[in-house]
C-alpha cells in the first residue's frame, strides 16, 4: 500500500524542522546505492520518510536512510550525516536535455553534491527557502518568470542575498547589463558550458563549507 510522503507544510512548520537533515532523490539514491525509481518507490511505501516542497520535490530524511541501511544493508557503511560534508545546490534549467546533461556529470564526478533540478524559476522561488541551497545555478532564458526576475526576487531575501549564484546563459552581456545587470557575487558563463570550470569550482566550494561549518 503507498503512502504518500509528509506535506511541505507539515515538515517546514515542525519544531525540529532543519533543512540540513534532508536530502533530495537522486543524492539518497546514491547513498543507499539504488536507482532513484527504487528510492520513489521506497518512500511510496513508508520504508523511508520523505516529504514533498511546494513546487512537488521530495526531500528525504537522512536520519531515515541511515535507519533503512541498517535494517536491509548492514553491510554498508552509515551515510554522513554531516551537513558541513555535503554541498546542496538547486539547478534551475528548462531545457531537459540539459538537466540531464548535467546529472550525468555530477555522478561522474562523484563529489558530496545534493543537486535538486527544476524546470522554471517559479519553481525554485517557491522551493528556495525552504531547501536552502549552498549554490544556485540558473538559466536566464526562459518561459514565464525568466532568471533575471528570479534573482531580483531572491536579492530582496535578507537570508538569500549572499547565497553563491552560477548563471549560465547564450545571452550576450549586452542584453543582460540591459535588464539590470546580475548580482555583483554571481559569476556568468557562456553557454556551452565548461564543466572543467564547473568541476573545479564545486570542489573548491565543498571544501570552502567544510571550513566555514566547523
């Protein structure tokens, strides 16, 4: 019988609510070392505790995972835990065949890296405060609320101002000076991306956290 997971509401307003002790899908799928449609699967049944944001995103206890570990996979080491251990990014791209693009480099990469990828800007405003990212990475380009909105509505969030920003976009810097300009901390690059450059840019980040959480 599926159960469905925890509602947004009922896991934000609780009283020991920390977005620290959840994860997305696709980084629980890669701790318990399943497929994400297992990890789905799971948390349709009740095996592990899970809630959705606003935007239909699920968030997974790690709390949980470690418990399920335990009971099905004895063997396998404990998850880690430790949010200072792990870098929580929100993608925002509508393009899916370049979500996917990317999913597949950061699996490659093998970094502690929790990447949550949504379609539309709408999406990530609606879900931003409660995930509370360590990074964003957007497109500016696209239908509906676009990536220059999003982030003049993210720059009058006190608690989100500071949040590291990677824009990637086709637009020329002409065009985006003319819609106001990015945010002073946020670094543009030119589409097609350089994973490299992305590459060398999360590991610097993921140990700058471990450092600034000691």
């Amino acid at each position: 019988m599926k159960r469905e997971p925890k509602s947004f509401e009922a896991a934000i307003t609780a009283a020991d609510f920390s977005s620290e002790d959840y994860c997305g899908t696709s980084y629980a799928a890669k701790l318990l070392r399943l497929s994400v449609a297992t990890v789905q699967s799971l948390v349709e049944k009740g095996e592990i505790d899970a809630w959705k944001t606003l935007g239909g995103h699920r968030r997974i206890a790690l709390q949980s995972i470690n418990a399920y570990l335990a009971k099905h996979s004895p063997q396998l080491a404990r998850a880690d835990t430790d949010p200072k251990h792990r870098l929580r990014v929100l993608m925002v791209e509508d393009d899916e065949n370049t979500r996917e693009l990317y999913r597949c480099q950061f699996e490659d990469w093998d970094m502690p890296v929790d990447c949550t990828m949504v379609p539309s800007a709408l999406e990530a405003l609606m879900d931003i405060a409660s995930m509370r990212p360590d990074l964003l990475i957007t497109d500016l380009a696209m239908p509906g609320v676009d990536g220059i909105e999003m982030l003049k509505a993210l720059k009058r969030n006190p608690q989100l101002a500071e949040m590291p920003i990677i824009v990637i976009s086709g637009l020329p810097a002409e065009a985006i000076a003319a819609r106001g300009g990015l945010p002073l901390h946020a670094s543009l690059l030119a589409k097609p991306v350089n994973f490299d450059w992305l590459h060398g840019y999360l590991a610097a980040l993921v140990t700058a956290n471990r450092q600034w959480r000691r």
